[in-house]
C-alpha cells in the first residue's frame, strides 16, 4: 500500500515535492500539475516493477498529494 511520507515546498523552483513509500516522487508545480517523477531507492517501484505508474495510478497519487498539502498548508511556508 502506498502511503505519503512527506511532502517538501522547493522555494527556488517553486515546486511541491511528495514522497511515497515505495520509493516515487512527484515534484508538482504550485497549481498542482506535474513538473516531474523520480523512483528512487533499491526498494523503489520502478526497480521492483520494471515500470512506470499507470495513468490511474499517478492521477490517485497525484490526489493524495493534493490532499496532503492542503490538509498540512501551514507548513509551507512561501515567501
């Protein structure tokens, strides 16, 4: 089961970065749309895989982060 394990505010490229537990991080712009995605990690999804996320895969990671960042905002600071 994939969970968050964090979530970062890039203020140099203004950009969300979120982990996941299996090793997949979606860096994502301030309006919420996809700038980029790393697997990272001997455990990580790509490596044990052999692929990519899917499309329905990425758009429920991509909610989850959404969601994260919504819920923790006041940790982020922007300046």
């Amino acid at each position: 089961m994939m969970k968050i394990t964090g979530a970062r505010w890039n203020a140099s490229s203004k950009t969300y970065s979120t982990e996941f537990s299996d090793g997949i991080i979606l860096c994502m712009s301030e309006k919420y749309t996809l700038a980029s995605m790393i697997s990272v990690g001997l455990e990580s999804y790509f490596l044990c895989k052999g692929k990519w996320p899917s499309k329905t895969n990425l758009s429920k990671r991509m909610t989850m982060s959404e969601a994260w960042i919504a819920k923790n905002s006041k940790r982020y600071k922007k300046q």
